[in-house]
C-alpha cells in the first residue's frame, strides 16, 4: 500500500520507532542481551604445535573475501538471526563482531590501518539484497562514539592463532551502537559488515575479516547457529546479490553461487559468524494502551491521527 509515495509499511515501522524513543525505550534504556552467538570458550586455536590448519578439533576460524582493486565490487560478510515471535517489536541498541587483522606475513596492527571506515547492513531475509539497507556507517578512527572497537582476547587470554603463517594475530572487537534498529519478533533477519579494503596486498582489496566458529566445537552459546553464514555483492554501493556459504568443504552447498563461486569452502567443518545483540523489547504491540504524554503528542503531533485516519478511510474505500 503506498500514500503520498510512502509505503504504509515503512510509515508504520516509523512510526513504531518514533513511539519507541518517544516513550524512552531508545539508545539509552539499559539494553539487554537479546542474541548470543559470542566467541568460542573451548578448542580454541590448535592442539599441538604445527598442527595442520585443519585440526579437527579446533572450533576458531576468521573468512574474508577479497576482490581487484577498481573492480567496483565489493564483498562483505555477515549471517542472520532472529528472536522473539510474531507480533512483538524489538529496538536494536548494539550489534556486536569480532575481526582479526593481518596479511600474510605482516604482524597484527589496528583496524584503522586496513579499513577507513564500517558499514553495517541489514534487513528481512525474505527481501534478499533488495531489502537491505545500511543501518549505520561510519569511520574507524575513533571520532564516531557510535562504532566502539577494543581489543580483546578469548577467556584463556589468548590471541588468534594463525596456523598457515604461524602467527598469533590481535581479536578486535566491533560494536555498532545506539542503532534504533527496529526489529521484528519471530522475522529472519540478516547483517553484514563492509568496509573500505585496503591495498597491502599490492592489487587487492580485502573486506573486513570476521570471526566465526563451529557451534558443536565452540563450548558457548550459538544461537541460531545453521552451519552457514552469508555473503553479499555489493555493485557500486548497491546491493545486488546475497546467499549462504558452508565452510565445510565436505558439506552441503550453501546457496550462493554469483561470481563463480559455489557456495562451500575454505575448512573441515562448517562455521556461522560469531555476533552477539544487544537491545529491547517494546512493551506493547497495541498502540492503543501506551500512555499519551506531552512528550509523544510533541514529537507526534497530528501525525498519528493523520496515518490513522487515512487508514480507516482506506478501509472505508474497501468496503463492496
């Protein structure tokens, strides 16, 4: 349904979100923990010394993508996730992931060397890449308070080890926050994180590596782990081509299959990407018992009463 070239959906969603900041349910309600597919606790790195890469115990592994400096494409990687059910309404404050840098042989370094700034993307799995949007962009050098990074180590304190290059490599951790993300309960949803590649590897670039782990090996919560993560195309800025991917090399293709890839890949075992939410359920799904104050008529106005009454006309126009 479109009003004034507005989908009633989109004027809807908004709506939702300006009643949800309206009523203090926003950035600066104490977010919970609303998805939890953080770092692995167990099996962490390699067994022994000089183990081969592809220990069959190790549940700790990073993907990135690369592609041809100029290329005009990019590729980003991400996964997707869902809580709630139908009919609630959720605000996203944080979504949290974890990068390890580093290029063959170099030694780990900030991000701020290797990617000028993040782009976070997301939108409902049911509407592909066409439905995606960037929820939020910004740079990596610490003058945007809504892009958090640190350094951090897994619960043994211990670094990312790299077995093809022998090297341990720094953990950086990503939190785009104060997103007012509006979500819906029991939808699939899916992310991704992009950023400008960097050019060490002379006529490349390569996207934000991020890290993931095997569910059935990692010894912490995976929610909605399915043994695949996601990868995007992105086309001069657009997205316009989205899919799984399997790890396992072994396993079931996963159903990205543009640019001549297959969709399966890289390791002994499958992987999801390791991301952790953070955010708030609204209250109420019936707008009829949040409480009107000064605050939501001021920040409304007439325009409730607008979208309201068009829609009953609407229906009125319906009517055989």
């Amino acid at each position: 349904m479109n009003f004034m070239g507005i989908s009633t959906g989109t004027a809807l969603q908004s709506l939702f979100l300006a009643l949800a900041l309206a009523t203090g349910f926003g950035s600066d309600a104490q977010a919970t923990l609303l998805f939890d597919r953080g770092l692995p606790n167990e099996n962490i790195n390699n067994t022994a010394p000089n183990h081969p890469a592809f220990d069959p115990d190790r549940s700790n592994i990073t993907w990135g993508f690369a592609d041809r400096i100029g290329s005009g494409y990019s590729y980003p990687l991400g996964d997707d996730f869902s809580f709630g059910i139908a009919g609630q309404k959720y605000l996203v404050d944080t979504l949290r992931v974890w990068a390890v840098i580093g290029v063959a042989n170099t030694a780990a370094t900030i991000p701020n060397n290797f990617w000028q700034n993040f782009t976070l993307w997301g939108g409902q799995v049911d509407s592909g890449a066409a439905g995606l949007s960037a929820v939020h962009s910004g740079p990596t050098n610490g003058s945007d308070p809504r892009i958090k990074i640190s350094q951090v180590t897994y619960v043994d304190g211990e670094n990312y080890w790299a077995e093809p290059v022998q090297l341990y490599r720094k953990i950086w951790q990503i939190d785009f926050t104060g997103l007012n993300w509006a979500i819906e309960g029991g939808q699939l949803y899916q992310f991704f994180v992009d950023g400008n590649g960097f050019t060490s590897l002379d006529t490349w670039n390569v996207f934000p590596v991020l890290h993931a782990s095997n569910a059935a090996l990692s010894g912490s919560p995976s929610a909605g782990a399915d043994d695949f993560y996601r990868l995007l195309r992105i086309k001069q800025g657009t997205p316009d081509y989205v899919g799984t991917w399997n790890s396992n090399n072994l396993g079931l293709p996963g159903t990205y299959g543009a640019s001549g890839l297959s969709g399966r890949g890289g390791w002994n075992k499958s992987s999801d990407i390791n991301v952790q939410i953070y955010g708030n359920l609204f209250p109420t799904t019936n707008p009829t018992v949040i409480p009107e104050s000064s605050s939501v008529s001021s920040l409304l106005g007439l325009g409730v009463l607008g979208i309201g009454a068009w829609l009953r006309g609407r229906k009125r126009d319906r009517q055989p």
